[in-house]
C-alpha cells in the first residue's frame, strides 16, 4: 500500500503552493489521470490524505521530474 498518512499537513509546510491535489499534479506533469494516482500508490510521489482529499507535495513532483529528465 502506498505511503499515504492520514493527518493535517507536516509543520512547515503551511504555504498552499507546497501540495496540490492529484488532478492538479496530473496538469503540472502533463500526465494522465491513472499514471498520476500510480506514482502516489507506488509511494514515488509523497501524498497525505485531508479528509477525502489525497495531497502531494510540489516538492516530491518537481524531484521526480528531475530524476526523470537525467539532469542532476
């Protein structure tokens, strides 16, 4: 199962822009909708659910991304 937490957002991380939802990860990747929700299943992409809401953080897509492109 993926490593999904079911809690308020980690302390610091208070700024909206810092977590989308996973259709707006979706759009920012240019990805399809089921290659989005694999990467937060497989725990590639870090996510906490709010609610009913599942959230990723920026910061993981944007990492993904890089290793993705092979620019380090």
């Amino acid at each position: 199962m993926a490593r999904t937490a079911e809690c308020a957002a980690p302390e610091g991380s208070q700024d909206r822009d810092e977590w989308m939802t996973v259709i707006e990860m979706q759009e920012y990747m240019g990805a399809s909708r089921s290659k989005a929700y694999d990467l937060v299943w497989s725990g590639e992409i870090d996510s906490y659910r709010l609610g009913r809401k599942l959230l990723v953080s920026r910061a993981s897509v944007d990492a993904y991304i890089e290793s993705r492109s092979g620019r380090k």
